[in-house]
C-alpha cells in the first residue's frame, strides 16, 4: 500500500476541505467563523480598551504588542487561506509564503507570555535569582524560536496548515513554553515566600503603610497570579502532550483532535492576563487609597510637620502619595 500524499484539499490538513469559496471575499467573512480567527480579534479589542484607560507601562505594553501581532498573524493566516482556497485556486499547488511569513508574529504573541511572567517576578524583587531567571527565558527563546521557523517552513513547503512535522514542532514549542512559564511559577513560589518572611520580620512603625500595600501586593499575587500562571503552566503542557502523542505515537484521528480546545484556550492567554492586570491594578490602588485616608485621620499637624522635617519619612510619603507611579508601576 503505498504513501497518501497530502494537500491542501485533503481533510487531514485542516486547510481548505469544505471551503470551496467562490471569491476572497467570501472567504474571509467564512473564516470569522473559525474561532482561532475570532478569539484574535476580541482580544485585540477588549486589550486595547484596557489599554487606552487602564495603564501604558510596560507590562501594559507588551500586552498590547502581543495582542497587536496576535491579531496580524491570524489576519495574515485567515486571508491566506481565504484566498488560496478560491473554487479557482483547487487545483494550484504551489509554496505559501504567506504562512512562513506570520510565525513572526506568532512567535511575538506567544513567547510575550513567559516575558509577562518574567516582568511580575521583577515586580517582587530584583535580586541574583530573578536575573538568573531572566537569561533561562532568554535562553529558552532560541529553541522555541527554532521550533516556530520550522512550523513556518513546514506550512510553506507544503502549503498546508497542519501537517505531521509542523504538529511536532507545535508540541516541541509548546512544551518549551511550559518549561519557561513552570520556571517563572516556582520561582515566584520561593521569592513570595521571602517576602512574607520578610514582612514578619519587619515591624518599623514610620514604614507601616509601606508594608501594608506590600502585604496586600503579595496576597494579591498568591490568590490571583498563581491560579492563571498554573492554568497557563497546565495548558501549554498538555498542549505540548497532546501534540507529540498525536502525531508520534497514536493515529487514531478522533484523538488528533483532543489538543483543539487547549489550543482555543492558549489563543486567550493574553486577554486572561490582561484582565488579571487590570483587576490588580484597581485592587491595589484601592487598598493604597484606602491606607492613605487611615493614615490622615490619624494624624495631626504636628506629625505632619516633623514628617516633613524627616528626609527618610518625607521619601516614604512620597511613594504612598503617588501610588500610581511607584507601587502600581511594575504591573501597569
């Protein structure tokens, strides 16, 4: 029995079988039903609302670029396939450049989760440990990188989307995105561990307020940023399982289909985050507000002038007063 060769019309590929389009037209406005295509375009819309309102700093910012080239990749990959799968375009089977040139952006949108991660634990200390951390995730984007191309070159080649080769190169991605997104979780394990020993520890009255905001700073992250960077952890990893089991070791079709809703899932890491940030921005700076009017009710205008006289107190007021530019700037 010889060797099936595989196009872009076979149903293996998830490319253009069932989309006999008569014109581009048609087929970009049948891909809005591809909830790949979708899910980039709400969450370039509801990130770049948070965006615009809530915070344009540099956790913010990468946000944006990742939702940004998120959206440009999936247009980029939705138009293609609108056009090459055209009634008139059947039977031409030549190279698509066009799904080499998106893993650029997919790249970007993708690896921007590990460096989200990267910037929380900089929220939290800026010690030997995170800088370690820094250059693992710089590290690890080499071969993440590698793995992207070979998918681009793959799809190229063959003018298909899905393919053997490129599935494995998908679990070999994946997984390594895993292995940076588990880095960062255990390492933000161990620092808020520090830090909570750290404000036992610390019991200097004119810093108070400080510790405080701190305290509420690593609730927040323990209650919040650990269930979304475990599920982000959980997700890459099964997807990364799902993928290289699939495609080297069962062939049973309906199981080459179990890593589509995870992959659904990885297609809204950013808006997931996004969202998170937002909710801890107006948390935190709610609990800062609220320490602010604490403390003014409790104090009289002879505190309030030796606190001005007292260069170290003076500088301490200063980071409370401007909560938005010192507490809340790592996450915004």
């Amino acid at each position: 029995m010889g060797f099936v060769i595989l196009n872009k019309n076979s149903p293996e590929t998830n490319t253009c079988n069932h989309k006999d389009y008569n014109s581009f037209f048609q087929g970009i406005n049948s891909q809005f039903r591809d909830s790949f295509f979708f899910s980039f375009i709400i969450q370039f819309i509801l990130v770049c609302r948070m965006y615009f309102n809530v915070g344009n700093r540099k956790y913010w910012n990468v946000l944006f670029y990742s939702s940004l080239a998120g959206l440009i990749g999936s247009v980029i990959e939705n138009s293609t396939i609108a056009f090459i799968c055209r009634k008139s375009q059947e039977g031409n089977m030549t190279k698509v450049y066009t799904f080499f040139i998106q893993e650029i952006f997919w790249i970007i949108n993708e690896y921007s989760v590990p460096y989200l991660n990267l910037i929380r634990m900089k929220s939290i200390s800026e010690g030997k440990i995170v800088q370690i951390i820094q250059w693992v995730i710089y590290i690890l984007f080499f071969p993440f990188t590698v793995a992207r191309v070979h998918i681009g070159y793959c799809r190229l080649m063959e003018g298909v989307l899905n393919s053997k080769a490129s599935e494995r190169s998908h679990g070999i991605a994946f997984g390594i995105m895993g292995i940076a997104d588990v880095v960062c979780t255990l390492t933000l394990l161990y620092l808020l561990r520090n830090e909570n020993n750290d404000e036992n520890n610390n019991n200097v009255h004119s810093s108070s307020i400080i510790l405080k905001v701190s305290s509420v700073i690593v609730q927040y992250i323990k209650h919040s940023n650990y269930i979304v960077l475990i599920f982000v952890d959980i997700v890459s990893f099964i997807l990364s399982f799902l993928y290289i089991f699939s495609t080297c070791i069962v062939s049973d079709p309906n199981f080459e289909s179990s890593p589509m809703p995870f992959h659904c899932l990885k297609c809204v890491f950013i808006l997931i985050l996004a969202v998170d940030a937002m909710v801890y921005k107006y948390d935190i700076c709610d609990e800062i507000e609220m320490n602010q009017q604490q403390s003014t009710f409790s104090s009289d205008f002879k505190t309030q002038r030796d606190c001005q006289s007292n260069p170290n107190v003076q500088k301490s007021n200063e980071i409370i007063q401007n909560p938005l530019d010192n507490t809340c700037s790592d996450m915004n």
